[in-house]
C-alpha cells in the first residue's frame, strides 16, 4: 500500500474536516487560509446526496470540480434530456442515488434513465431522493495528494498515476510518478513506464490513461499546476489529503478536477 493510502487509513480523516482545517489554520497563524476554511463552514447546504454535498464544499474552498446536476429521481424520469443537457461533453456518466447504488461508467444516456426508473419501481416512496449526475473526461493523469502541518513552507508529498484512478486508489498498483516538496523545492520521481535513470526532462512521450500522449515535463507541469491550486498562503498550503483528476477533454488537452479534500490537525 502507497504512503498516502496508509497516511489515509492511519488518520481516519474526516468526511467534512472544518473544525481540523480550523485548527490547522489558527496554529500556523494564517489569516487567509482561515478566512477560506469560515467560508467552507458558514456555506454548508446540507445536500441530501453526498457526492453533491463533497463537490459544494471542494468548490467553496475555490477548489475546481466537476460539473453536475442534482434532480430528484422524479424529476429526471420525468425530463431526462432537460437536466442531461446541462452537462459538458465527456467519456462517461457517473450517476449517485443514494450510498451504495452507483452507475459508475455509463456511457449511453439511456442506461441512467433505465437506472433511476429501475430504482423508482424498486423504491416508490423514494421518489424525492436527490441524484447526483456528472459527465467525465477519463482521467489522463490521477492521484493523491498529502499536505503536512509542519512549519513554514509545509511539507506536500504526492502519488500519481499515468493509469487507471481507481486500481491505484484501491492500492492495486504503485504510482509512476511521486513528488515531494520540501524546503520550497519540489523533487519529482519517476516509476515503472515512466522511470528515468538520467535527467527525465527529456521529449520522450508516453500514453497516459485515455490515450494522451506526454512527456515527463508535460506531466509534472500539468500535476504542479494541478497541486497549486490547493489554497495558500504565501508558503503556506492548507494542511490535509487531497484527491486530484486531470481528465481528458478535447484536442488532447486535460481539465483539473478535485474529488475530495478532507483536513486533520495531526497531519
């Protein structure tokens, strides 16, 4: 198991974290990253779905998510195409009713109609449950991120993968690329597919999840870029484990998505 998934077990770390990043943020006395984590708190909406509920508070902290619409399971039988409509173009739907009943990669829009009617006839006094619908780009580059409470400039070390998100999350294989950040210096290391004995600045290209093909300068510019976003202040980045998509959209480029972000004192 990677650093990070042992980091994420051992911590127990939160689903909503605002008292922690609290914390965290009074002890390194950083006004703006307290000013961030009120803001997370005092907007709390309550959603009923919880993918909804994650990606509202990935947003208040600034932190780009994937689009998504929120119908209740009634309303969406009623007119599908009304709120499908909305959504970006992308390689699949993901589709959330209630904990433990996914649609996770459906590709027609048909099979999510076919899903909330199946879940309406098998659940008629549920027919106000909220869905949670988002259409994704596959993930090109992937990973987690681990952001310490240690000083000034924190700790940040990250794990990646150039493949499938979720068999990496799951600890099915060991990322390709790890990057560590300490004394204001980031340090990349590259692994498997990806290793490089000599200076990995090189214009070697290689597929990444979804068929994209990049270098090793590419890929560390794109997931620098992607850590950066994490809210700072000056040196300072907001403690906690963070999970990060950069998926695929057209013309080979990729877009920055967060899919949790959790806050513990003790990290």
């Amino acid at each position: 198991m990677s650093e990070l998934l042992q980091a994420e077990a051992a911590y127990e770390i939160p689903k909503s974290g605002f008292t922690d990043w609290k914390v965290i943020a009074k002890q390194l006395g950083q006004k703006s990253l307290l000013s961030v984590v009120e803001k997370m708190d005092s907007e709390s909406t309550g959603r009923g779905n919880a993918h909804g509920e994650i990606a509202e508070r990935l947003g208040r902290m600034g932190l780009p998510v994937q689009k998504f619409v929120s119908p209740s399971v009634e309303d969406f039988v009623g007119n599908p195409g009304a709120y499908l409509n909305d959504l970006p173009s992308g390689d699949y739907y993901f589709v959330s009713i209630k904990p433990g009943t996914h649609l996770t990669h459906a590709v027609d829009e048909s099979d999510i109609v076919l899903f909330a009617k199946s879940f309406l006839y098998e659940n008629p006094n549920d027919s106000d449950t909220e869905m949670y619908i988002s259409h994704n780009g596959e993930p090109v580059l992937s990973g987690h991120i681990l952001v310490r409470n240690d000083g000034e400039p924190n700790t940040i070390h990250a794990e990646f993968t150039n493949g499938e998100f979720n068999a990496f999350h799951r600890g099915r294989h060991t990322p390709e690329v790890s990057v560590h950040r300490s004394n204001y210096r980031f340090e990349w290391k590259f692994n498997g597919a990806l290793a490089s004995d000599d200076d990995w600045r090189t214009s070697e290209q290689f597929t990444c999840n979804g068929g994209i093909e990049l270098n090793r300068t590419e890929i560390a510019k794109r997931l620098f870029n992607a850590i950066n976003l994490i809210p700072k202040d000056g040196n300072i980045y907001l403690p906690g484990y963070y999970e990060v998509l950069l998926e695929r959209t057209e013309l080979g480029k990729t877009r920055t998505v967060f899919i949790e972000a959790n806050g513990h004192s003790d990290i």
